[in-house]
C-alpha cells in the first residue's frame, strides 16, 4: 500500500481535533489502501513544561534553542504525555495505533546543528523507517514523536515538520500532509490575505529569501526538502477544517496550500 505521513500540528497535536475525527479520517485512508503514518509535534506543551521548571522557551528562525535540560524535557513531553495521549485516544475509537520515538530503533538520526547558538537540535536528520514498515506490514498505525539519536548516543530536539519530511522521503510516500493552526502558507505570515493555493518549490526558495514567513521557515524548509527528496506533493492545511486530510490526499483544491515541485 502507498504511504501518507501526516504530520499532526495545530490543534491535531494538542488533541484539539478530536480523537473520534482523527480515527475516522485515519480509517477513511485505511479504507482507500493507504497506509498512514502520523508525526505529532508538541513545542506549546514543552514550553508549557519548561515554564513549570523556571526555564525560559528561546526560539531562533523559529527552532527551539535546545540546552540538556530542555532536550530531557522535550523528549519526556513528546515520547511520553503527548505520543500516549494520542496513541490512547486512537486506540479508544477503534485505530490499532503505535507510539514510537524517533530512538526507537534508530527511525531518526542527525547530528547536532552546526549554528551553534541552536545547541541539541538536530541538523541533516535521516529516517531508517525499517521499525514503522514491520508495524505497517502488521496492520498498525505508526505515531511518531519526533526525538532524533546523534551518533554520540544524545538527545537531539528536531522541528516536527523537519521530521515528517525526512519520513516521508524515505517511505516513499505519495503525499505529506502538514497540519497546522493556519490556513496554509501566506507570503506574509501576518496577513491571512496572502494565503497562496499553489507554490512551487522555486516559489517557495524565493518566500525563505524574504523576511514575511516568520515561524513558517522550518515548515516552508521542511516541505521544499521533502519535495527535493521525491516526495510528489506536500498539502499544508488548517488543522481546524473537516475531513482535512481526507479533503488534502483527494487532491480537493482550496484548502490550505498545495506544494508542488
């Protein structure tokens, strides 16, 4: 079966969407001999941690400045609470769902970022998907939370998106699906005016030479890499709209934007 990675964000991640909406959109893929794999973020929820703790959440280009303390963090709030949130949620409406991290038999990869002021985040991740294709050929639906190994054996954070691509590069799949809590990618990201419904990958190259995309950086980045690696099309749509993936792997125009190569 073809491959769909979903890369959960927005409200999706938080559990915002429901899991009963979640579970019918991941059965209707099912139903369509499409083999789902989910990504899921959680950074409001690290911040939120990291606040408890009296550590202050620094972004950089819209990346996580990552010390030890806020890599131990983010990998207990993302393997942990939010992966076994939705894990549990799918498998109550019926998805025979498995969390997995990104150490999880060696699925993600990287080595620490070379802009030194970003510290444990992980730069030039590679995804082994050899542990996800066992579960799929078993029948289950991966959840991934995206924690990366570095060759020294430490916790490397990495940008969710960064991760969906990288996933769904090498498993070859017909489409990502990029969640969000925007209504796609805007050539001004403070202006919903702007939402484009079409951008090619030289488009999007010449949005990351402006200065307008704010924290659609890493995303924009993310969908371009996936593209380059032979990914047919990325959809980055609203998290909050019905049916939303189900709408984006139709092919239904409209919604969010579509990023063609």
């Amino acid at each position: 079966m073809e491959r769909v990675v979903v890369k959960l964000g927005g409200g999706a991640a938080a559990g915002g969407a429901g899991p009963a909406s979640l579970a019918g959109e991941v059965e209707w893929l099912r139903s369509a001999r499409l083999a789902p794999v989910l990504v899921h973020g959680g950074g409001p929820e690290i911040s939120a941690w990291l606040g408890r703790l009296g550590v202050e959440s620094r972004f950089v280009d819209g990346l996580r400045v990552t010390d030890p303390v806020t890599a131990d963090v983010a990998e207990m709030v993302l393997a942990g609470h939010v992966n076994k949130r939705l894990v549990g949620a799918l498998v109550a409406a019926g998805v025979p769902a498995v969390g997995v991290s990104g150490k999880d038999g060696g699925l993600f990869r990287g080595s620490p970022s070379s802009r030194a002021e970003l510290g444990l985040v992980a730069e030039a991740v590679r995804a082994d998907p050899a542990v996800l294709e066992a579960l799929l050929a078993a029948g289950y639906v991966p959840v991934v939370a995206p924690v990366v190994l570095s060759p020294a054996g430490e916790t490397l954070n990495v940008n969710a998106d960064t991760a969906a691509a990288a996933l769904a590069a090498a498993l070859g799949a017909r489409a990502l699906v990029v969640l969000t809590d925007v209504d796609g990618i805007r050539t001004d990201a403070a202006d919903p005016a702007t939402r484009v419904d079409r951008l090619s990958a030289a488009e999007g190259r010449r949005l990351l030479a402006g200065s307008a995309l704010n924290g659609m950086v890493p995303k924009l980045q993310a969908c371009l890499a996936a593209l380059e690696a032979g990914v047919p099309r990325v959809h980055v749509v609203p998290a909050a709209a019905a049916r939303v993936i189900c709408r984006a792997v139709a092919g239904e125009t409209g919604l969010g934007t579509v990023v063609l190569p």
